[in-house]
C-alpha cells in the first residue's frame, strides 16, 4: 500500500506520531478503495498554519485521490492532527460519486 500512498509535510511529526498517523491513514485508503474501481493513488499533505501560544498548532490538511484520470481534493483546518486527518478522509470518500 506504500506506493499508494503520498506524505507531504509529515516528516516532523516525529516518530511516535507518525505510526499512529500512517493506521489512520491505512484505514481509510483501503475504504477508499473499496469504494473506487479504478484507485491509482492517494496524496495526504499537512502544514502547521498556525501556533498557540500554549505551543498547539492548527494544522491545515488537504487530500487529493486519483481515480482512473479523474482528480477528487478534500481540503480542512484543524487543531487536532488525528481526528482532522480522520475527519479529511471522510470528506474526500463523501465526495466521491456513488458506485
């Protein structure tokens, strides 16, 4: 699934976080393809927007999937990584047409 799957911005998350990102992010590509006959690839990018100045960031995700040359992007701001990198995925699977 590795190949499938493209990180941007994620290399200073650290590694603790990192596996607990990459099994939400498992799980919801394989959603993804089980709802997509034609999957290629998916692509998750995260930019830390903006920071508290109790040291919390607001994190700024966006995914974009393509499909049998087709292109659906899903894009969201959140203060917590893992459930607005749940929450991102969620949306680009709604957006998807129905099979």
């Amino acid at each position: 699934m590795e190949n499938e799957i493209e990180y941007i911005g994620f290399k200073d998350v650290g590694k603790e976080n990192e596996h607990q990102l990459r099994r939400i992010v498992d799980t919801h590509v394989a959603k993804l393809k089980s709802h997509c006959s034609k999957f290629q690839k998916v692509t998750v990018a995260m930019k830390a927007v903006h920071e508290s100045s109790d040291g919390h960031a607001h994190y700024e995700l966006q995914a974009k999937l393509e499909e049998g040359g087709r292109v659906h992007v899903a894009e969201m701001t959140d203060y917590n990584l893992y459930f607005g990198l749940a929450k991102l995925l969620d949306k680009l699977k709604n957006s998807l047409p129905d099979k």
